[in-house]
C-alpha cells in the first residue's frame, strides 16, 4: 500500500500525460507474462508473430524491463518517442549500473555487457526499443492514442465538475482519495510519501492494465500509471449494434455511433468500431451534433466526440425530467 500525501502546491502540479517509452516497457511486460494479461491476448499473438517474423530478438529488453530508467517521467502531455529515447541515451552510466546492481537474481550475459559499458548499452538498448516500436506498437498505436486521448478528457471533466476526489476515486478500484491522502493498492509496497510539491503525472496506460504503476524516486516528479477508460473494448473490431428501439428514432448508424460513445472517440476510431466509412462517420456525427446529441473537443491532432446529457439520456431510455 502507498499513501501519496497531497498538499494544495501538489494538487496545483498535478497533470496528465502520454508515454510512448513505457508503452514499450509495459507491452514487453504483457508478453513476458501473457497469461496475467488476458484482455492484450489479440495483441500478444500479432506481436509474437511479427517478431519471429522479423527475427529481432529483444532478449535484452525483456531483461532490462524492471529498469526504472527505461521510461522516465514525461516532461509534456504528448512527448514524442524520439525524444524519450534521446533521454533515455543520456542516462547517466553511473546511475546505470548502481539499477543493474540492484536487481535481484543473476545478471544474464547481455546485462554484463551492458554493466561493463552502460554508455554502448544504452545506445543499442534506444535502437531496440525503436525497431521494437515500428514493427509492434506503431501499427496500432493511432487506436491506442484514442484511447489515452479520450481517458484524460474525460478526467479533465470529472476534475472539472467535481474536483480533485471525483478525479481520484474515478482512476480505477486500486486507488482511492479521502482526506487529502491518495492510496494506491500496490502488493509488494508499504510505504507513505509526501509530494512535497512536486505533484503527480497521472499518465494512462494501456499495457499496465490490469494493474497500476507508480514512481516515487526523488529525482523526478512522481508518475502514477493506471489502466484508461474503455480498455475493454481496445482490440475489437467491428461489434458495434444499433438498439432498435434507438435506430429507428435516429436511423441505424447514427444509432450505432451513439451507443460506443460510452467513451470520448475519433471518427477513425468510430469507423473502426462501427465499420463504417470515415466519411460516413463524420457525416452521421455532424447531424447528431447539430442536434444537440454529441459535442465536439480538440484533443491535440484529434477531435474527440462524446455523448451529450440529452444523448445520455436518449441512449439510455429514460424519460427526462426537469428540475
């Protein structure tokens, strides 16, 4: 169990960001142990098979995985791997080999190589990690930013409509808020630790699901990594069903769009939950949204749409009552 002391400085250095690098990191963890990872299992079968295909062995990666310095703290919401992976390049060796000495058990050959020469190492470890995300996680990393994008604007609304316990106590059942303290559930980890001002990143993950991540090194600002909104329904394809009742008020596709947007989702995302085209999506969603069903928000590169109360209501079949 940890307990995160919040003090109102910690609270007003609070934010939200993506990492690419413990994507990388947190997916490698999924197929050391697939079987602890059931929802990624679609994922995992594509991965292995790409990386026999290829031939890249990332034997050094899944060694190094426990390494904290693999994915550091984002210093912005949407870093870029590039430029996690020049930081991770100027690691200092030192710092290197006092992570290696720490880790329990035997170090393998190639994390002997990497002790003697940590500068070399982390130059073929940056390399690894990129041949490792163009060939496993690029494919669908369009997919698995909308998700991420869509999990923070839906915090962003719960903090703004009901603060920073609303916020909290929404993340997921292992973490909870009360009196100013936030406890996360951890197995092996007692301990309680004041911000001291530096916040926390809360930083959504899809590959930590079903578990939760935190980092409390000194050296950086606190990060907690939890599973995002909607992880469910990452690697399904085509399942969406227009209820009939519904569909036959707003027509089946407008109908099909309004049911998955249980969650905030980009026309591309919709088109692929919903096989329907781009073109068709973004037609049925300008409709809906001139009349008052769905709502529109910029979320960097994409606009994200979500259900408004009236849809809310609508999709939910209960009789609005005023107040």
């Amino acid at each position: 169990m940890l307990d995160l002391a919040f003090s109102t400085e910690d609270l007003a250095h609070t934010r939200f960001a993506f990492s690419p690098a413990w994507e990388i990191v947190a997916s490698v963890r999924v197929l050391n142990q697939p079987g602890e990872h059931a929802l990624h299992l679609p994922w995992v079968k594509r991965a292995t098979a790409a990386l026999a295909g290829a031939g890249l062995d990332i034997g050094l990666l899944r060694d190094l995985v426990p390494l904290r310095h693999l994915a550091g703290t984002p210093s912005t919401p949407l870093p870029e791997l590039a430029d996690e992976l020049a930081d991770l390049r100027d690691v200092p060796g030192r710092a290197v080999r006092r992570e290696l000495d720490a880790m329990a058990g035997p170090r393998t050959p190639a994390l002997n190589r990497f002790h003697r020469d940590p500068e070399a190492g982390l130059e073929r470890l940056a390399a690894l990690m990129e041949q490792y995300w163009d060939l496993v996680l690029a494919p669908d990393w369009p997919r698995i930013r909308a998700l991420l994008e869509a999990d923070v604007l839906h915090r962003s609304r719960l903090l703004a409509q009901g603060g920073a316990a609303e916020l909290f106590n929404d993340l997921t059942p292992l973490v909870r808020w009360q009196g100013g303290t936030l406890t996360v559930a951890h197995r092996h980890l007692h301990a309680a630790v004041p911000l001291d001002g530096r916040g926390l990143v809360l930083v959504p993950s899809a590959f930590v699901w079903p578990r939760v991540f935190s980092k409390t090194d000194p050296r950086w600002q606190p990060v907690l990594r939890y599973p995002p909104r909607g992880i469910a329904t990452l690697w399904e394809t085509g399942t969406a069903v227009a209820p009939g009742a519904l569909a036959a008020v707003v027509g089946r596709g407008r109908a099909m769009l309004l049911t998955e947007l249980t969650a905030p989702a980009s026309t591309t995302e919709l088109a692929r939950r919903t096989r329907l085209s781009a073109g068709a999506v973004s037609q049925h969603l300008g409709v809906l949204r001139a009349a008052g069903l769905v709502s529109g928000h910029r979320a960097g590169r994409h606009v994200l749409y979500a259900r408004t109360r009236a849809a809310e209501v609508l999709v939910a079949g209960v009789p609005e009552v005023d107040s």
